[in-house]
C-alpha cells in the first residue's frame, strides 16, 4: 500500500506541450534543471491535464510548478504566485489547453486539502501558442532568469527545516 503521508522532498513539474510553441516552457524548463538540481529535489514533466497534476502533487509538502502564461501581460513577463497562501489569478491561464489545467487543479486541491504546504508557480508570459512553433524570443530570451529564480526558490525550500514552510513572497519582474 502506497503511503499517503507527504515526502519532504521538494517536487519540480514542468507543465507543457512541446508541440505549441509557448506552451513547451515548463517542459523546456524542466530539462534544464534536471541537470542542476541539488539531491532532495524529484523533477518530473506533465501535459497539464488537472486530475495528472493533483496525483502528481499529492504526496509532497514543497511543490514549485512551472507553466507557460497567457495572461495578455507583455509576452516574456516573469510571474512567481506562491499558491499556497493566495488563488492563481483568473487571468494567468486565458489560453489553457485543458479545460482542467493548472489554476482548476490547484483550486481544486485547495478545496480537497490536497495542496502542498508550499507551493509555488513560476512562468514566463507566452506570445506565441501555435502548433509546431518553437519557443518565441521574449520566452527563450527570460528562460534563463526563471531557472535562476527556480533555483533560488528550491535552494531556499531545501535549507526549511521539513514541515515548515518557507513563504517566498517576493515579486518577480
């Protein structure tokens, strides 16, 4: 039998697909920092359909997500929502994929008792969604300043003692 019990690892979950454009970032994000995560830190990749996401969650405390935003802010805008304390704001996920994506999982976790006691999102405003398009400039050009602010993020949930989370609250720009 599985246990329910959450892990004190830190989870990492790219969400995307690779095949539209914008959309692939939390995939792209993803692959990149597996090769500089720190030990104590699991990484996995998601297509962004909700039910997945909760089940992927469930059995950690410390959660940093990573998704493509459309929020009609300026296309390579950083944005970091600590969703443990605060709602995704509507407008974050104009263009989802999914009708379950990301902000209903997450809405939806909060309601069951199912999100992590820490838990992060982190994005970059997408410009381009289509089919077969690769990751548009602004996107490629911040991809950097988002693995950093991910790595800060983990290295600061890392040093938490388990149990108690750590807020970063800090804004993103």
């Amino acid at each position: 039998m599985e246990s329910t019990e959450p892990v004190a690892r830190v989870l990492v979950i790219g969400v995307g697909n690779e095949l539209r454009g914008d959309d692939a970032l939390g995939i792209i994000a993803a692959q990149e920092l597996r090769r500089l995560l720190p030990e104590g830190v699991d990484c996995v990749e998601r297509d962004g359909e909700g039910g997945e996401l909760i089940e992927t969650w469930r059995t950690y405390q410390r959660v940093v997500l990573i998704d493509a935003f459309s929020s009609d802010a300026i296309p390579g805008m950083l944005h970091c929502c600590d969703v443990s304390i605060t709602r995704i704001p509507p407008q974050f996920f104009r263009c989802s994929t999914h009708s379950f994506g990301v902000a209903q999982a997450v809405e939806i976790a909060r309601r069951l008792q199912l999100l992590p006691a820490d838990f992060t999102l982190y994005g970059i405003e997408g410009k381009s969604f289509e089919m077969g398009a690769p990751l548009s400039q602004p996107v490629h050009d911040r991809l950097p300043e988002l693995i950093e602010n991910v790595m800060l993020k983990i290295h600061t949930l890392l040093a938490a003692r388990p149990g108690h989370p750590h807020r970063y609250t800090e804004e993103v720009q």
